[in-house]
C-alpha cells in the first residue's frame, strides 16, 4: 500500500499508486518529451550510470528521503527506494504523465510501495518544506526555464543537513549523451547554484560522461571547511 497523508501545499497535481489506482491531476500538463520509457531504461546505461556508486556517494541510508526531480520512469528513484527502505521515501517528481504513469506500474511490479510519484510545475517541484534529506537531478537541468530562481524554491525543501546532488552531462563531445546544446557545463551550474544561495561542498570524478557535485545550503554550512 502507498503512503498517505502526505500534505501538499499550494496548487498541486500529484498521481500516488496503490491499489491499482491512480488519483485524477488537475490540470495535467503535456508531456515535456516525446520520449518513450526505453530511452530512460536501455539496458546499456547500467555500465556507464554507475547507480550503486552515486548512491555510495551521496551518503544514502535507511529511513531517508529523497526528492528525484526529473526523474522521469525512476531509473533512480527505484534503486534510492530500496536503499532507504519502508521507514523512507522517494518522491519522483516530472511534469510527464506518461512517465510518472510507467514508474506507478513498475514500483507495484517491483513491490516498491515508498515512492510516490509527483506531477511537477515547470517551476518547482511541488513537494512541502523541509520534507527530504536528498534532492537529486540527473540529467535534468537543461529543461530548467530559470535555474536560478528554481534552485532558490528548493532551499527550503531539505531537512537539516540535506544536500543537492546534481549528475549531469560533461560539456564536451562525447560518444556518449545529447548534443552540447543540451548540456550544462558544471562551472555554470557551480556559479548559478552559488547565485542562489548554495555551496559546493564536493565533486565526485568517477563517471565518465557525467560530472556528480553536491551541494548543501550557504547557511547550512559549520566548522572546518570541507574538502
């Protein structure tokens, strides 16, 4: 059974499965790609994604929450549920219906009742104050219309000593991953996060076609600097 009692605030579209049920959205809005869930879940990516690494990197444990925005079919959010286990939860937030749709059908295939999938605004993700530990893009950034001010709304988002991990295409040619057009070099996503009130707090170089950095709040941060 899906978790219930979870409060949204605002106006918000949210699709929860269970029971074989999905909650009507309102205002449900188009598909932001035409893509179809086999692109997200080719079995190729498994050598190059590395999911169990970023994982390890993160720091994900048991009874935490992780808010994957973009997360599209849950190519993440599956294996961050079952690290995090019944005791935690992982909010799949995308403004594609049809993806959200085929990660309610998978999760209840693969018994994977802590996820909750979330019809997002192009604006935010629509997810509460201080409910995650983790906020995760992969992949994502690129269709953000103003990274700033989105990366803003999500200060609020993290429980006390959360971070934001982002794993994105590198800025260079490549055998692998979309054209340049359609990738964020990692200074401007270090300087666009700086503008809105993060800091980076470390940098990750295991992925080959990807860079992995992670962020916590300015305010957030105590002690002796991190390395």
């Amino acid at each position: 059974m899906v978790r219930n009692g979870f409060m949204f605030w605002g106006v918000m579209a949210v699709v929860i499965f269970g029971l074989g049920v999905a909650i009507p959205v309102a205002n449900a809005q188009e598909d932001r790609h035409s893509f179809c869930p086999d692109q997200f879940e080719d079995e190729s990516r498994a050598g190059w994604q590395q999911v169990d690494k970023v994982i390890e990197a993160m720091g994900l444990r048991e009874g935490q929450s992780v808010a994957d925005i973009g997360g599209g079919t849950g190519y993440f959010s599956r294996p961050f549920a079952r690290v995090v286990g019944p005791r935690g939860i992982v909010y799949c937030c995308d403004i594609a219906p049809t993806l959200l749709e085929y990660l309610q059908l998978r999760a209840k295939v693969e018994e994977l009742s802590n996820i909750v999938t979330v019809l997002a605004a192009r604006d935010r993700p629509m997810l509460p104050p201080a409910s995650v530990d983790h906020i995760f893009f992969c992949n994502t950034i690129h269709h953000l219309e103003d990274r700033v001010e989105y990366y803003k709304g999500l200060l609020g988002l993290l429980k006390p000593g959360g971070q934001l991990v982002v794993v994105d295409w590198k800025h260079e040619r490549q055998k692998m991953g979309p054209p340049l057009s359609h990738t964020v070099p990692e200074s401007t996503v270090i300087r666009e996060m700086e503008e809105a009130g993060w800091v980076l707090i470390r940098e990750e170089k295991f992925l080959q076609y990807q860079y992995m950095l992670i962020f916590q709040p300015e305010n957030a941060r105590s002690g002796p600097e991190k390395k």
